[in-house]
C-alpha cells in the first residue's frame, strides 16, 4: 500500500469504537496509527505527533478544540485543512452521518485520504449496528425477565400451568393492543399493590 | 397544505443558558401557537451544530453569532451559505479565573465588582511579575475561535496592553471541561457563558473579575441559524419562526416567569445546572466569589424584544473583531457605512 505511511490520530472516548476503528484501518493496510483517550492537552498532543489525518467521533466536546487549529496556524508547523476537499459534499455528509469528524492535513491530496474516510465511515457504520443490536437484546432479556415474573404471579394466583398462563398473557395484549412485556409489567405492578 | 399539519423543524442547541428563547418556544406551547412543531436536539460542540446544519440533520440552530459570519466568508466545513433571520439574546458571558491568579491580581489592585480596566491592569501587572520571575505564560480558555467569547477575552487583555497572542496562551475548550481544567490548574482562567462561571464560583475555586456586560453593553451572542437555500424557499416558516422567538423574548423577558424558566432550563435534557445558578444569572444578581455578596448587573443577560434584533453594527462590530484577531483578512472600508 502506498500511503501506509499516512500517519492517523483517532480521538474517540469509546475504547470498542476506537479499537474497531483501528483494526480496520490496519486491516486497509494503515501502520502508523495513534489513538488518543486523553482528552487533557489534546492539541499539544496532536501538535507533538504531528498527524497527516485526525478522526474524532462527533460525540466528543473536544471537536471544538481541532477547530481551533485552522486559526492558530502560527502554532502549528502543518495547518490542518477541514477537509481534503470542500465541494465533496457527499463523503463529508457520509461522515457527519456516521457520527464522525475527519480532518486532514492541508495539501493531502483527495484521493490518498478517501479510502482512510471510506474505513471509518463504514467501521462508525457497523458500531452503531453493534450498539443498537446491544442494546435491543438488553431490552429481550429484561421483557423476559417481565414475563417471566409476571407467569409465576398468574400461575400461583389463578393455580394453571406455565403454558396457560403465557397464552392468558398473550391474549390481553393482543386484545388490548399492547405488548406482551407490557401486559407481564402492569400484572407485576398490579401484585405488587395487592400485596 | 391541510391546515392542522404543524410544520416540523429540528433544531440544534447547545445546553447554555441563552438556550432559553428555543426552550421557551417549545415548552410554552409558543411554537404550536405559530403552525410549528420544534424538535429541539441538544448537541455537544459548536463544530456539530454548524456541520449538522449545513448537511441537514438541522434546520435551524443556537449558533454563536461570529460563527454565522464566518461561515458565510468560508471558514466553515461546507461552502453553505448561513442566515440568521433572528437574534437569541444579547450578552451572559463572564471572564473566570483560578483562586490562585485571583489572589495574584488582587495584589495588584483588583477588587470585586471593579471596572474591567482596573482587573486587566491588575493582571497585566501579575504577568510582568511572572515574566520577571521566569514564570511560563497564563492559559486562559475559551469555547470557539469563532466567538464572542474569543473576542471579550481579546478586548479586555488588550485594554492593558497584554498581547493576547504573546503574553498569555489562549486555547479553545469545551464548556464542560473548563471548570475541571480550572481545577487542576490546566487553565488559568476562562470566557465563558453561563453556567459555567457560576459552577466554577460555586464550587468554590472560581472568581469572576469581569462580567461582560462591563466591557461590551448588551452585546450581541447568539442568534439562530439557517441554511440560507432553506430560508429562502420556505419564507413562511421562517416568518413564523420569528414570530414563535418573538413570543418567547416577551415570555423569557417578563420577570414573573424568570423562576418558572430557570426551573424548565435546569432538567437534564436542556442546560442540567442548578435552577438557582440559572435564575441568578437570569436576574443579573452575579455571585462572583463564593466566599463575596453577588454583585448586580440587571443586564448581563438579556431576552426582551429589542435582544432579539439584528443590528448592522453588530455584524460591523464582530467583522472588525474576526479581523483583529487574524482570523479574516482586513477589510476595505465600505461606503455604505
């Protein structure tokens, strides 16, 4: 690979999106990778390592620190570009999208940066599938702690089997056009107060 | 168009409290009032709300005023033209320093609630003693190169003859790590909106020797942004849009409804400080050091109908200010001054 000497900074909180995005810019075939947690001193940092390409996450407060850098430029021996390329609209909006910031050292040119972009788009891409899949298996397992709950409560108090008392549950909310986890919930709160 | 169908717009914003006006419009059924709908969506830096606006995530924003212009002279990310067909407010920052720096310019002649020039000599007095002690430069933060902010700090330095480019290091941090980096004595001082001084004072390692409403009276801070393609071709909202701010200036102004807005801006999902920091600031009573009665500034931040207004100077003021700074090259006197 040509620009495997490119030198990339990745300024992401995130140690699993950081780690993700690391491994595919390697896997690309980028060598010279930095990530940075500290967000204490991140320009002296980033002056001291002196990155051809900076990547933050759009989540990090600290985005407002690298725009800084376009105005100092006496403090910085390379004066950092937002972008390789201002009228490519499109993989900056693609960026933004992905919930991530690129920035590149001025007079890179375009085409030695798109593939490093095209990396961490798609890498941003695939965490957030990661997250929201999380997330959603989070919420099955809690809805089946509910239901589960909300079984022994009918079981024991209208004395049926487990297989009954799940199609009792089913049935209301259908009925009643809610979720079964929904209904497993107001049984529960209902208990709760009868108690 | 149906005429029950409420236009919907999202909007960015940054959890300050010149939020208000935003917040206002949403939460006291002023948008609704006007045929809108507000999506208010909060944000984390000024970079965000001027990318997200420009590639549409936004349609309207809570910008810093300078950021609008600089956009428009092609500073920004994206070369979108920006609008901003209504002001949110005028003035709510303060200059904070640390304890330390404060005893130090205390010294030297600051005294609480002094003029802004009587605090700048003090402090260009403890840069001389620390440059003759061999004592490194002051860090001194603010939130974007494109603000108010920036610019304040740069006025004040200047007032006393400190360079704010040699005497002192300035550097950009976001709101939400100055009071830390006061702490820590990563930061000698900053200019900032509130809460953050107030969080700073409060806890007890902040003092507050320039208000900025001292040094810049009701002076322009931030206003609301729009793609200008946008605003053009949907006049009708953005009348309504400025109708709905006008409603909450009115609101956000009258001083009955100052608890009931600090109260609405302190929950999480907007400004997530104290209501009583909020309210102070609201009312212009500005405890300046924890261990000192507050001092009253009845302007320092202000909401009403005549805030919310573009004023030409303005633009002229901040455009001269950006120049000053370095940051736009100089500009030929215009003849329609």
């Amino acid at each position: 690979m040509q620009d495997s000497a490119l030198r990339v900074l990745i300024v992401d909180q995130n140690l699993l999106r950081a780690a993700i995005l690391e491994d595919g810019l390697r896997e690309a075939g980028y060598r010279d990778l930095i990530v940075v947690r500290d967000m204490q001193n991140l320009l002296r940092r980033i002056l001291d390592e002196e990155p051809d390409v900076i990547l933050i996450d759009l989540e990090n407060p600290n985005r407002d620190v690298l725009e800084q850098m376009f105005q100092v430029s006496r403090v910085v021996r390379k004066p950092v570009a937002m972008f390789v390329d201002r009228s490519d609209r499109g993989s900056i909006a693609a960026a933004i999208d992905a919930g991530v910031g690129a920035y590149v050292v001025d007079g890179l040119r375009k085409e030695r940066v798109q593939a490093i972009v095209e990396t961490t788009i798609s890498r941003f891409t695939a965490f957030e599938k990661l997250r929201t899949e999380l997330q959603e298996t989070r919420q099955q397992l809690a809805d089946r702690k509910t239901v589960d709950r909300a079984k022994g409560i009918i079981m024991k108090q209208r004395g049926v089997g487990e297989e009954e008392a799940y199609e009792l549950l089913r049935k209301t909310a259908m009925a009643s056009n809610l979720r079964i986890s929904q209904v497993a919930q107001s049984v529960i709160t209902a208990a709760e107060l009868l108690k | 168009m149906s005429t029950d169908s409420r236009v919907e717009l999202t909007v960015g914003f940054m959890p300050l409290l010149d939020c208000a006006l935003l917040v206002v419009a949403h939460e006291v059924g002023i948008a609704r009032q006007q045929g809108l709908s507000l999506r208010l969506v909060r944000e984390t830096s000024w970079a965000n709300i001027r990318d997200r606006l420009a590639v549409g995530h936004f349609d309207a924003a809570h910008m810093l005023a300078p950021m609008v212009i600089a956009q428009n002279l092609g500073a920004g990310l994206f070369d979108t033209p920006l609008l901003a067909p209504v002001a949110l407010g005028t003035g709510g920052n303060a200059i904070t320093v640390s304890r330390e720096l404060w005893k130090a310019m205390r010294d030297s002649g600051a005294m609480i609630g002094a003029e802004p020039l009587v605090q700048a000599r003090a402090l260009a007095d403890v840069i001389a003693r620390r440059n003759a002690a061999g004592q490194s430069a002051l860090t001194l933060a603010m939130v974007f190169p494109f603000s108010c902010h920036n610019y304040q700090l740069r006025d004040w330095l200047q007032s006393a003859g400190i360079d704010p480019d040699r005497d002192v290091r300035l550097v950009v941090l976001p709101p939400p790590l100055l009071v830390d980096a006061l702490r820590s004595g990563q930061v000698d001082g900053f200019c900032v909106g509130e809460p953050w001084n107030s969080l700073a004072v409060d806890a007890g390692f902040g003092v507050i020797p320039v208000v900025c409403s001292d040094l810049w009276p009701r002076p322009p801070e931030k206003v609301l942004g729009m793609r200008a393609q946008l605003a053009e071709e949907n006049a009708e909202t953005v009348a309504a849009l400025i109708r709905c701010i006008q409603a909450a200036s009115l609101w956000a102004a009258d001083a009955g409804n100052h608890q009931d807005l600090a109260k609405l801006l302190s929950q999480p999902r907007y400004v997530g400080a104290p209501a009583r920091l909020l309210h102070s600031a609201l009312v212009g009573e500005i405890r300046v050091d924890a261990q000192e009665p507050p001092i009253r500034r009845p302007e320092f931040i202000c909401f009403g109908p005549d805030d919310i207004v573009h004023d030409e100077r303005h633009a002229r003021f901040l455009l001269d200010h950006m120049r000053r700074a370095g940051q736009v090259p100089a500009i030929p006197a215009s003849s329609s001054k």
